[in-house]
C-alpha cells in the first residue's frame, strides 16, 4: 500500500475480534490488571501492545490517502493491463517457464529461466536497476507440487509502466545470453 514497514491493518468482524485473544501484552491494550489475572481493553487496544507505532502510522495514513486520491480501479486496472502487457511480452521469450494460471492473475508473475539459477538472474537484473524476488518465496509447498526447489518472482504496482517491463524482458535476454 505504499506506506512504511513495521505497520499494519488489522480488518474483521467485530464478533470474532472480541472472541480472539492477543498475542502480546502490554500498554493501552489492558483495561486492568491484578496479580491474578488480566482484563482487555475493548478492541481495537485489545490488540496495541506497547508503545504504537507512530511514525509509520501517519505514513500509513498517508499512503492510504495517496491511493485514495487515485483510486482504488485506477490501481487495479492499471495492474491488470500491466501484467497482460507482461505476459504478452514473457510468452514470446523462449527462455521463461512462467508458473500458473496465463489470464487470471494478479500483478504478480512467477516463473523460471532453464539455466538459469533464480538468485543469479535476481542478481543480474539487480546490476540492471531490476528488483524480483527469488528463492522460495515462503511458498516451499508450492514450490514442491511445481516441482522446482525455487523460482524468480516479478510483481507490478502503479508506479511501474510497459517501459519498465520491456527493461526487464531485455535484462533477461541479457542475463540468457550470459548463460548461454
């Protein structure tokens, strides 16, 4: 969402919320206490422990207006015709296996380079001004069903545009060729 690490939004039902219990303790989130036991605040203290984090909260408050300003279809359609754009483009390089479904898909491309090792490529593309993800992604099980032990990860946001993804599928050839 554009706005600082360290931060994030805690969204459900109020009903379950209540029935949940925290994790942590300390600060505003007890309403009292004694040497027996403990009372929660009301949500949402029931789940601010400690000291709050202030300066990524205005920062958060301040991305979520930012993309309040653009709109939430604005992002969205921008992703999706981003990563159409990017698939277009990956399908027509012989050198990529790209994982999952080809249409239905969020702004986020998983795939391989026979070859290629992924901490190479992220590395190669780096030197290029790319940053992708590489590894296993936390997604070990996955990884097994694909059966690969990792795999390259691309994502797209609104501040990406084709001439970003044409950089990256030329840096890619690039890096191929090295390989090659």
């Amino acid at each position: 969402m554009l706005g600082p690490t360290g931060i994030g939004i805690l969204y459900g039902k109020p009903e379950l919320l209540e029935k949940m219990q925290p994790f942590q303790g300390g600060g505003e989130m007890i309403r009292s206490v004694t040497m027996e036991r403990a009372t929660w605040n009301d949500i949402p203290y029931k789940f601010e422990a400690g000291t709050p984090n202030i300066a990524q909260a205005i920062g958060l408050g301040a991305a979520v207006k930012y993309i309040q300003g653009i709109g939430l279809d604005v992002i969205h359609n921008h992703g999706r015709d981003l990563t159409k754009y990017a698939m277009k483009q990956l399908t027509q390089m012989d050198s990529i296996k790209i994982h999952g479904n080809h249409y239905d898909r969020g702004p986020v491309i998983s795939f391989e380079v026979p070859g290629v090792h992924p901490h190479d490529l992220a590395q190669f593309l780096d030197q290029d001004g790319i940053a992708i993800r590489a590894g296993q992604l936390c997604a070990q099980p996955i990884m097994d069903k694909l059966g690969v032990f990792s795999t390259n990860r691309a994502s797209f946001y609104l501040y990406n545009n084709e001439q970003d993804i044409d950089k990256f599928c030329e840096s890619i050839d690039k890096t191929t060729q090295i390989f090659a």
